[in-house]
C-alpha cells in the first residue's frame, strides 16, 4: 500500500518557509484521504508549513514536495 509521509513546523505567524525537512517534525503516515491535523487553542494564527513524500510499497520514500502553509483559525 502507498501512504504519505506527512510532516509540519508550526511557528509565528508568517515566518519563512522551511529549509528542508530536517526543521519538521513528523506527525502521520497516511494511507487515505483527507488526512486532519489538529492544533491547540494556543496556536490560533500561527502558521503550520507542511512537507509530504511518498512511501512506496518497498518502503522506498519519494522526493519530498514543496513546503505548503495555512494559518490555524481560531478555536
């Protein structure tokens, strides 16, 4: 089965994207659609960026993708 490696920083509002996947952590392997994430009322309008790959069926991780952000609403 194919899942995807889900990982996130999640900071002040609008700082930078991440360098790269060492400044994540890792949250989920998901292996279906759509994937939640859920934060704490103490992050309201902070901004998570999150990096995704691939794991194939072999354990073979993927590339990883571009950061992606959204901003945590308030609870």
């Amino acid at each position: 089965m194919i899942s995807t490696d889900v990982w996130v920083r999640v900071a002040a509002p609008a700082p930078g994207p991440p360098g790269g996947p060492a400044e994540l952590g890792f949250v989920l392997l998901s292996t279906r659609t759509p994937a939640v994430g859920e934060f704490s009322g103490g992050q309201s309008g902070q901004t998570p960026h999150y990096m995704l790959r691939w794991i194939g069926t072999r354990a073979e991780a993927g590339p990883w993708s571009e950061a992606a952000r959204a901003t945590v609403g308030a609870q």
